[in-house]
C-alpha cells in the first residue's frame, strides 16, 4: 500500500505545571471580564453559526443578565436552572448565574418531566431560564416545585413567564461580582443516570485551574487555537474543555443542533478548527463515512481529544493511519475531571488512558483497600484532597460515604490497572464486568479485540444470563457500510477473538444491529442491552446467533 501522504500538524507540547489556585476566584471573571480588563475586549471568543461573539459582547450581556437576577431577588448561594441547547444565551446565563455568587445548574435538553422536576427540586432552584423549544416541560412541572419562583425564557414573554428582553430590560451593562472563594459551589452537574437515580454534583470555582490546567496540558491548548466540542454545556466532559478553554484564552466554536458527523466535520472545515473533541463513538462514526480523508478540508486540525469513556487502541490506529491525527485520551468523571491523560509530552500507548497529572494522585486498590502491583486489576482511586475533585452530591450524603470507603481516597467505581511504565489502563465500570463461569471478562477487552475487524463499526458486550454459566459472553454489532449480516460473519467474529483471547472471553452470542444506545454524551449506554436480554432470557427468547 503507498504512503499516505498527510499535512503537516504541529502539536507542541505544553510542560506540565503545578495546580496553584487563588483562594478567591470566580468563573465568570475569569472566562470573560478578566479578559476585557486586560485590554482583549474587542477579541473574538467564540463563533455560532453566523455570529462572532467577543470578550465585551459576552460581558454586557453577562452583566445586564446578573442584574436582572439581583433585582428578580436571587442571593448568592441559591440555584439556578438553565435549560436551552448551546446557544449564546446560554453560556451568558450560566455566567451571571456564577458571577453573582449564585449556583448555575445547566440542565439536559432531553430530559422529560420527571427528571426535570427531580432537577428542579433537588437543587432547589428558584429560577429557570429556557430555549423557547424545551420550556414545555418546566411549565408542566411549575405547581409541583415549591421553590421555583420564575421561568425566563429566551424568545418573548408569554403567560406564563417572562422573556430575556423584558428581563434584562433597563439593567445596567456594568456589574461587579461577588468574590467568591475557590471552594465555593459555582455550577452542579447531574449525571446521565446510567446507574440509577441522576446525583446532583456540585463543582466549585477553582475548577478554571483545577480542571483547566491539567485539560489544556492534554491537548496543549493555548489562545491561538479554535476548539469545537460538539455537546451540550450540561455534561462533564464539556465543561471540563470549558476550563481549559477559560484558562488558556482560545477561541471556540458553539456547536448547537444534533451531533450529526458530517456537519461536525463541515464546521470543522467552515471555522478551520484545531482542536475537537468528542467521544470514541463519534470518531467511530467518522471513520465509517465514505471517502472521508477527500471530502472534508481538515488540515487545521492538530489533534483530537477523546473522552467519555477509553478510546480502542484500534480506533486511535486508523485515525492516526488515515488522517494523519494524534488522538489524545483520558479519564475524567462529572465528580472529578482529568485524572488521567495523554500529554504530548510523552508517547502515546495504545489503549492506555495515559498518566496521572501531578498532583492528582491515582491508586488501584484491592478488595481490601490495599495497593495493587503493576498489571493487576483492581479498584481505581484517587485523593481524596485531589483540587479537581467535586464539593458533594446535593442532598445524597450516603452516595458521598459510598464513594469514600476508601479511608482518604475517592473510589471511582471503575476497574484499571497500571504498567510497569507507569500508563493506566481502564478495563471497565466495576458493576458492568461480566461473571461468566466463574471468570471476570472485562467487556472493553471484548470490544477492542472485535473492533479489530474491518466489518465492524462499532460493538458492545454484555453478559446475557444463562442457567449454566452465570452469563453468556454476548456483543451487539453494528457493521460497516457494504458488510452483510450472516452466519458467516458472525463464526468469523468468534474465529477472530478466539485467536486474539482467552476461551471464556470469546462471546457465545452475536447480534447484528443497526444501531447501538447511546447516552446524551454519545457514550456507549449498556444498560438497556442488558435490560434486554434479561427480558429474552425470562420469556425463554433469544435472538442473533448462538454458539456452544
């Protein structure tokens, strides 16, 4: 096969430094007022669609957004709900939110009433801003929320609330912020709920330093780039790229709308992007479009970041093979962002997460709570004191004990190991691994290995319940463009891990699908396929093909 020949693309490294964090701080000083006090007002800060929003346009409306909420009555301390696809206002009402001492809570848009009205009351929210779209919903839920007081929509007033421009109406476009401590709550995050009941997160201000530093490290970003993350502000993974993109002063791109690949790549090409993020499915489906490396001008881009859950050394071989572009991965969680990263500033290993950043120390424990040795799986953990851990769960205080059982140490919930080179290597969410015949079979080591394969596109392994074994090794498979679904394909599936692992790993059960679930973040959702063949196994139904 010739050489492909790929543009040049210079990454260069940022050293690792030091997470020194003022005792005073806030985000919304630091993401745009100190920038205009600096003499930066007229810079552009970020794009959407048509628009180029700078420092001082951000701050007027920040600040005539936090006055409007001082006179509504919110105090410092109270939450705020903020419901709305990424959109300008958006990030201008989480700002004020935060610039007045108060605690933003940046909703999904694609929760339902229950989950908003658990949002709404467990945070105790006494307003809420909302897209015209997605407000529906939080009237539904207004008599059952005795603490919310106001709806703001962005759009014009109605009946029943009150729109931006009536609100912000004769407020003034200067505002000094409360000064709050590092440690305060600035925003909360709930999580997708994966595993039960969604856990309100409160992270504090020192996060543009605490999640900041290490980030921008990762991916070397500095204010020359224009990054592009194309998820909603109300996830982690999100707004830990948000840090790092306060604390270095880039340029980004807001991306609104679904997470459609291509657009994603058109605005890639539109607004000569030089950092992207997303999750390994969404560089999955990328690598599935035809005649990719000829269809999109990429040749602004200088790396990818990956997140959301460990990207398969496969996936990072055929992006570096076909477009010539460094993937840097790590591990973070909406309770502590970038534990574990690659960094330009050492190799790359396939499949690791990479190292811990200094000063945030990492652990694999033992059942016991012991140390384990290189290569041995056990519990991930990390301090503690780490800077860039979370306050607490809201209202949860037993959630809080759980995952610190570990005298000193926050419990991750996920299996990993470490080498002897000091790389960390994620094997899977500790209640996901799958007991079968007595063996632990870690379903990330199932996946990379069919991944493998050229047909495939992307593949998910559960345990599928069984009388005899405990649970079948089953993956669900969804194939390339031009690849057949057949009997064929699926003994090729098993003939291929068979060579690759050990027996017991190899899944008895295959199903083609066309598609896979996924959560909000695009991470790959196993809980309903499990769910699924529960369901199978207790009406005495199986599906796909079956293998002794």
């Amino acid at each position: 096969m010739a050489q492909i020949e790929h543009p040049k693309r210079e990454l260069i490294p940022l050293p690792d430094i030091d997470i020194v964090i003022p005792e005073y701080t806030n985000i919304a000083w630091e993401a745009c007022d100190k920038h205009v006090a600096e003499g930066r007002g007229d810079r552009v800060l970020f794009y959407f669609e048509d628009q180029k929003v700078t420092f001082r346009q951000l701050q007027i409306q920040v600040n005539r957004i936090g006055n409007a909420l001082k006179r509504s009555g919110i105090k410092p301390g109270e939450t705020v709900v903020i419901r709305s696809p990424n959109c300008p206002q958006l990030y201008a009402a989480v700002l004020a939110v935060m610039k007045i001492g108060a605690v933003a809570v940046p909703s999904q848009t694609l929760y339902k009433e229950r989950e908003i009205e658990y949002v709404v009351n467990n945070s105790d929210a006494v307003l809420v801003f909302a897209h015209p779209d997605v407000v529906g919903p939080v009237d539904a839920i207004r008599n059952n929320c005795p603490s919310l007081r106001h709806i703001v929509v962005f759009g014009p007033s109605g009946k029943d609330h009150i729109g931006l421009d009536d609100f912000v109406k004769d407020c003034s476009a200067s505002l000094e912020g409360v000064r709050t401590r590092n440690d305060d709550p600035a925003y909360i995050l709930y999580t997708s709920g994966t595993s039960g009941t969604p856990k309100g997160v409160v992270r504090m201000h020192r996060d543009t330093f605490a999640g900041g530093i290490p980030t921008s490290r990762q991916i070397a970003l500095c204010a020359d780039d224009i990054f592009l993350h194309p998820f909603e502000l109300s996830f982690g993974f999100v707004f830990a790229t948000m840090s790092a993109i306060i604390y270095s002063g880039c340029r980004f791109v807001m991306y609104t709308g679904r997470t459609q690949v291509e657009r994603i790549l058109e605005f890639v090409e539109k607004y000569r992007v030089t950092k992207l993020g997303g999750a390994p499915s969404m560089f999955r489906m990328m690598l599935g479009i035809e005649g990719l490396e000829s269809r999109f001008d990429l040749s602004s881009l200088k790396c990818f970041l990956s997140g959301g859950e460990v990207l398969p050394a496969e996936t990072y071989r055929e992006l570096k093979e076909r477009l010539g572009i460094e993937t840097l991965d790590g591990f973070g969680q909406t309770e502590g962002c970038a534990f574990v990263n690659q960094r330009p500033t050492f190799p790359v290993r396939h499949g690791s997460m990479g190292k811990p950043y200094p000063g945030i120390p990492m652990a694999v424990f033992d059942e016991n709570g012991k140390y384990c040795p290189p290569n041995t799986t056990g519990y991930l953990v990390a301090r503690a004191d780490s800077p860039n851990l979370f306050k607490e769960y809201k209202k949860m205080p037993e959630k809080w004990d759980e995952v610190h059982r570990y005298p000193g140490w926050y419990a991750t919930g996920d299996m990993a190991y470490f080498d002897d080179d000091g790389y960390y290597y994620w094997v899977g969410r500790a209640d996901a691994m799958i007991k079968s015949r007595g063996y632990l079979v870690s379903p990330k080591e199932v996946e990379e290995t069919v991944l493998e394969m050229p047909e495939v596109l992307e593949v998910a392994a559960v345990g599928s319940p069984d009388p005899v074994m405990g649970n079948r090794v089953k993956v669900f498979i969804t194939l390339r463009s031009g690849a057949q679904s057949s009997s064929e394909l699926a003994e090729k599936v098993r003939e291929h891990t068979r060579n690759r692992i050990a027996p017991y790993k190899v899944p008895k059960d295959i199903e083609f699908v066309p598609d896979l679930p996924k959560t909000n973040t695009g991470k790959l959702f196993r809980r309903p396929l499990q769910e699924l063949e529960q369901d199978r196994y207790e009406k005495g139904e199986t599906s796909g093909f079956r293998f002794q």
